[in-house]
C-alpha cells in the first residue's frame, strides 16, 4: 500500500508538471506577438511616419520641449525602454523569489504591456508622444514579463528535461509569431479590400498584437502555479528601494559563482551578435542587396516559420550530444551564414531567402538550448532574481553588435564588411563558452548534474 501510495504521488506531480509546462508554453504563444509583429515589422516605420507628420519645417518633434530628430525617435523610444527594464527588472525578479508570487508580477508585466500594444491603435494623425510612450510601457514591460517567464523554467522542469522544454517554448512562440504575421500582412497587403488605409491596416495589426497577447496569457495564469518563498518574514527594509541597487546585490551574488558568470559573459557576446544579425540584416538585404520591402518582409516570416523547425531539432540534438556542444556548434552555423552572406549577389532575392532559412534554422534552437544552459547555473530560490540579469544580457546590453556594425560600414563604406565583421562575435562566444566547465558549474550553483549537458 506504501509503495503504491507513492507511485500515485510520483505520477501526480509528473502529470503537474506536464500541466504547468502547457501553460508555460502559451506564454511564449502570447507574448512572442509582440517581438514578431509589433517591434520587428510595423511599429518603427510608423511611429516614425507619425512623427515625420508632427515635426517642425526643419524635421525635428519635441517632446518634453527636447529637439528630437523624427527620423530618431524611436530609436531613442527604444532605448528608453531598455533603461526602464533595466531598473524594473532587477526589483522585480527579487520581489519575486522574496515573495514567491510570480504570478501576479507576471500578470502585472502582461496585461500592462499588452494593455500598451492594443492602445497603439489610437496611435494617428501627429500623436507621436503617444506612441513614444506605449513604445516605452509595452517595451519595458515585455522585457519584465520574459524575465519572470524564463524563471519558471526549473520551477516546471527536472534537470533532464530542461532541453526540451526551452525548445518547444521557443517553438511555440515563433509559431504563434509566424501565424499572426501571416495575417497581419494579408491585411496589411489587401487593406483595400477591408475598407481600410494603409494606415488604418497598421493600427489593427499592431493592436491585435496587444489583444492576442492579453488573451492567451489568461493560460499561463490558470496552469502554472506559485511556490513558497525562499525566505518568509522579509521585511521592507531587507528589500532594496531601486532596481539598480538590486542589480548591483544580485551582481555581488553572483560573484560567489563565479562559473555562472563565465556562462553568462559568453552568451552575453553571442547573443550580441545574434540580436545584431536580427536587427541589421534588413539593413544589409535593402541597402547592400537592393531588395524590395515585399522581400524583406517574406524573408522575415521565413526565419520565423523556420525558428519553430530549428528549435525543435536543436532540442532533439541537445538530448543525444549535450546542450553546451549544440549550442558550440549552432556558433559555427552561424559563422558560416554570416561568411556566405557576405558573399550573397545583388538583386537575387533566392539567396537572401536561403540566407534567411540559415538564420530561422539556428536561431530558436541556439537561444533556447542558452536558456536552459543557465537555467541549470542558477542558485536554488534566486531564479528570477538571476534570470533578471540575463534578460538584461538579451536586451540591455546588446549595443556592441550594432556599433561595430555602424563604424564598420563607416570606415569601409560597405555593408558587406559590417555584416562579416559579426562573426568577431560568434568566434569569441564560442571560445568563452568552450572554456566553461558546465557540469562544475552545476554542481557549484547546488544544482544536480543531468547525464547530458
């Protein structure tokens, strides 16, 4: 009877985690949207439309009775954005392992930002304060949601599984990326045919973004499921005033594992130059290739489509050859795209399509199996806190890649050798990452050692 008393536990908890895992997934189907459609396709030419629209004769707005450029302000909206997320995430991901309610956090961070994406639709005429500052909210708080989102990983699954798992949650998210897209751009493309301007078109897309966003996460909120704080009884004097105070306890902490940061300072220079290649390709494929719009736009849902197979098979690969080997040689994919971009004629749309696949087939899979390679570094009870500071090396210090990108191009007055000048950081990552003793580092984080990593 004992025995079979604990055989029943043992598959109660197995079918609880198989639950919270299928909530986990509809958060990345949620929120992945928003990166997909709203940041990578519509909302920069817009905004900068609407603020082109409300700029004085000498083509500059004014917010906050600042002279701002039109053509720059949302870069600048972007990177207000990521001071924002640096500051919350930090506070929040500590309030989260204090506490041990992330759901609420994640709640808050969700529907703030999708309530922010669905009021882009009142973004027209000269209202480009308003878009600035939705930019700003849906920005920041997508980066805080993430943040919480990756921390569950540990939380809903055992070290043997973590592959996998990361996987189909990237998958997931290209996926549901890929579906709205697709009609976002059919509605974009036919706006005629709905009774719509082009204008009208954009300010539908961007706010069904919002609207698919607030309504898949109602999932997670339902399956996943909070666990006990790390520490009951904190007072608020133990909680530090700013985020940037936190950040700076949570930096201290880590110092303590010193591995963990050896991870960390690797995915922090390859994934610079992966979110470089992102933002910049269309850059190189309209400027140096002379491809149209039409193109760009077809070559951004095929990475997409593609992410879903990638990440999928970088998973299977990880379960056979380890997650640190397959994310090596996603490295050395990358390279080899890059070399074979720089090579890639003018005016051929075919090839900068089979460029694009090249990146859709290792860019899930290299992100995906990175997350669950740290999740397996961080402390027991301080995931979010740490899982803070590598959303901050996903987002808020990405800026390397795009500089080497832009003084590249300035020195050499070629597109062609900013794009080659990427791989410096594929080569460099894979050095840092060879060099990190992965099943030390688990052990010293105080986590147990899968058989394969």
């Amino acid at each position: 009877m004992g025995i079979d008393t604990v055989r029943a536990e043992a598959a109660d908890e197995t079918a609880d985690l198989r639950r919270q895992q299928r909530g986990w997934y509809f958060y990345d189907w949620a929120y992945s949207v928003y990166s997909a459609s709203v940041l990578t396709v519509f909302i920069g030419p817009y905004l900068t439309s609407v603020a082109e629209h409300a700029a004085d004769a000498d083509g500059y707005v004014h917010p906050l009775g600042i002279p701002v450029r039109a053509g720059s302000f949302f870069a600048y909206s972007v990177s207000l954005s990521v001071i924002l997320a640096v500051v919350a995430m930090p506070l929040v991901g500590s309030a989260a392992d204090r506490t041990g309610r992330k759901k609420p956090l994640l709640a808050a961070a969700a529907y703030t930002g999708a309530a922010a994406t669905a009021g882009m639709f009142f973004l027209d005429g000269d209202r480009y304060l308003l878009g600035g500052v939705l930019l700003v909210v849906a920005n920041a708080a997508a980066a805080v949601g993430a943040m919480l989102y990756n921390s569950y990983l540990p939380q809903i699954a055992p070290p043997e599984d973590r592959d996998a798992v990361s996987s189909r949650g990237w998958a997931f998210g290209y996926g549901a990326g890929s579906m709205v897209l697709v009609a976002n751009l059919v509605l974009y493309s036919a706006h005629d045919s709905f009774g719509l301007t082009q204008a009208q078109a954009v300010r539908v897309c961007l706010a069904s973004a919002g609207l698919w966003w607030g309504a898949f996460t109602l999932v997670p909120l339902r399956l996943l499921r909070d666990r006990r704080a790390r520490a009951a009884g904190i007072r608020p004097a133990d909680v530090p005033s700013t985020g940037l105070r936190q950040l700076a306890a949570t930096a201290r902490d880590m110092r303590r594992h010193p591995l963990t940061l050896s991870f960390l300072l690797a995915y922090l220079i390859y994934n610079d130059g992966i979110q470089t290649v992102i933002s910049q390709a269309s850059v190189y494929g309209s400027q140096e290739l002379g491809l149209g719009q039409s193109t760009l736009i077809v070559a951004v849902l095929l990475v997409q489509v593609l992410a879903v197979a990638g990440a999928l098979a970088m998973g299977r690969l990880a379960r056979r050859y380890g997650a640190q080997r397959t994310v090596l040689g996603s490295l050395v994919a990358w390279t080899v795209t890059l070399a074979a971009g720089y090579f890639l004629p003018a005016k051929a749309p075919v090839y900068f399509f089979l460029l694009a696949a090249g990146i859709g087939m290792v860019l899930g899979g290299s992100q995906a199996l990175s997350r669950s390679l740290f999740s397996h570094l961080v402390p027991p009870g301080k995931e979010a806190e740490y899982f803070s500071a590598y959303e901050l090396s996903d987002r808020g210090m990405s800026w390397l890649g795009p500089l080497l990108f832009g003084v590249t191009y300035q020195l050499t007055g070629s597109y062609r050798s900013a794009i080659i000048s990427l791989v410096a950081f594929f080569v460099i990552g894979f050095v840092l990452l060879a060099r990190v003793p992965v099943r030390r580092a688990i052990a010293a984080a105080g986590n147990p050692v899968p058989e394969k990593i």
